[in-house]
C-alpha cells in the first residue's frame, strides 16, 4: 500500500512497508554477501532460544532479478523508534533512565544465547567458525585501527600511539577469568532497539540489525551503549551497566576488560570518521587521547561506585 523512509541509520538501507496483511521492513543493498544470511542465521537463534523480541521471520531472497540486489522482507517491531530524536526528546528524564534499566535486562535476556566457542558467522557452512577473542586478538585489533587512523590524518598524533601502546601493553589478567561464550551484538544501543509501556513498564520490544553479531565475551557488548549514555547523562549508563549486572552473572575484572573493549570500541568510531571524506561529530580540535579517554575513564568510575 506505501512505503516510507526510516529515520536514522548510517546506510539508508531500510524502508517501512505497509500492506494489507500488516507492517514490515524492507532492508536491501548488502554490505557484504553474508550480510543478510548472518541476521537470519542470528535472529532465528534469538527467537528461538530466547524471550529477546527479534524480527521473525527474516525473509530473504538472494536473488537480484527484482532490484538488483538480495532483499529481506521482516516484521516491523512494535514500539517507539528511538532512532528518531523527536522521540527521545519526548520522554522525561525518568522514562529515560527506565529504558536504560530494560536495555540493560534485554542485554542480559540476549546473552543467554550461548554457543560451544567464540566465532563469527561463516557463509559457506551457514554456522560459526572458531574465531580468537583473546586479549591479543583485541589488542592486534586495536593496534591495527589505530595504525589506520594515523595514516588518515593528524588528528591521530604520535603522542596518541604512544597512549594506546601504554593502555595495551601488558596483557590484562582479567581476560584469562574463563567464561561461557555467548551472544555478542557488537552494536548494542538504543537505535537498533524499540522500547514500549506496558502497564507502567518499559520494556524493549524489539532489536535488528544483527550484522556484526558473534559469539565471545558478552561484557564487551557494554561499550556501545555505556559511550552513548555518557555522552546524553552518565546517570543512564550507570542505570543502564546496573541493570545488565544485575539479571547476569558477572565475573571478577569486568573494570579492567570494560575499560580495553571501550577503547576497541572508541577507535572503531574514531577510524570511521577520520577516512577521507568523512567527518567527526565531535570537537575536530581532539586529538584520539582527548577524545577517547573520558570514556574509558568515566567506566571504571561507575563500575567502583
């Protein structure tokens, strides 16, 4: 019956659909060829195995006679898009810290999707392959964004490598602590989430864009979100980290990883918007360190209250 745009989002690869059978997404343009075979593989896991509201069923059809590209046709999730900042600035102060309460609870719901190992989402196999989540892995990880930051422009300094390569360094014994691999969003936040009230509760109603999903150590699901609130009110981190340690079972050092996978996830931001023809959103005097150190200091503040 129509189509319309949804607000927000990077890409611009999604449209509301309406017909006469209800209310749907269309998501089309891949990134990658595995894409949208990954979402369905994580979103059935998610529907099946957990109470987290995903879109199901995740309708895809790899042909590319219609548009030129594979398609996928999903539910559109109940709720209120927070994407939309018309939205946000509705809701009080204590609706907001409600809804970082059940983001932090819909967090932890998600991460009891476990899985045997750590690993990504493989095409061939339509499953998981074995990938590393050591601290080496994060810390090549982090070195090598960081190398690509410098060569972009000079807003990434000598003085900052010298910051990263002193944070790094030293293997923290806090990833030793063993865990049970779980789900891992890698993009957990409020715009890839719809929230609703029901009788007087917030609850999140739906979650997508599963793109970067994986299985590893759910804390580093933490930082998207936590970097988000602290830049609106470090009062919603704080509810929002409460809530998520709260309904799962932490383990002894979640400061002191917090604190890497914010770094991890401060420089995937900072490499993306210092790529020629890109912009920050920040002030574009700071350098990376200036930048990036409120974050990872503000976390291990909350997490010693």
């Amino acid at each position: 019956m129509r189509a319309e745009p949804i607000t927000g989002g990077l890409f611009g690869q999604n449209l509301f659909l309406t017909s006469t059978s209800g209310e749907y997404v269309l998501r089309g343009v891949p990134h990658y060829p595995w894409q949208f075979p990954a979402e369905r593989f994580f979103a059935r896991l998610l529907h099946e195995r957990t109470t987290v509201p995903v879109p199901w069923p995740y309708l895809l059809d790899p042909t590319e006679d219609i548009f030129g590209w594979s398609y996928v046709i999903m539910p559109r999730m109940p709720g209120l898009q927070l994407s939309d900042p018309n939205v946000t600035a509705g809701l009080s102060r204590s609706d907001r810290l409600r809804i970082a309460r059940a983001m932090g609870e819909n967090l932890a719901r998600m991460h009891e999707l476990t899985w045997p190992f750590a690993g990504t989402y493989d095409l061939v196999s339509d499953s998981i392959a074995r990938a590393d989540d050591s601290y080496n892995a994060w810390a090549s990880s982090i070195r090598a964004m960081l190398l690509r930051s410098w060569s972009y422009s000079d807003r990434t300094t000598d003085a900052d490598v010298e910051w990263v390569e002193r944070l790094i360094s030293e293997p923290s014994p806090a990833f030793d602590v063993p865990y049970e691999s779980c789900f891992v969003l890698g993009d957990y936040k409020e715009q890839n989430a719809t929230v609703e009230k029901r009788d007087g509760v917030w609850r999140v109603s739906g979650v997508f864009d599963l793109m970067e999903g994986r299985f590893g150590d759910g804390d580093a699901d933490l930082s998207r979100q936590t970097g988000l609130y602290l830049e609106q009110d470090p009062s919603l981190a704080r509810e929002f980290l409460r809530s998520y340690l709260t309904n799962s079972s932490s383990r002894p050092g979640l400061a002191d990883r917090l604190q890497v996978y914010m770094l991890h996830d401060r420089l995937i931001i900072w490499e993306y918007c210092q790529r020629p023809g890109h912009r920050a959103f920040w002030d574009p005097e700071l350098t990376l360190q200036g930048w990036a150190e409120p974050y990872i200091t503000a976390v291990a503040e909350l997490l010693a209250e």
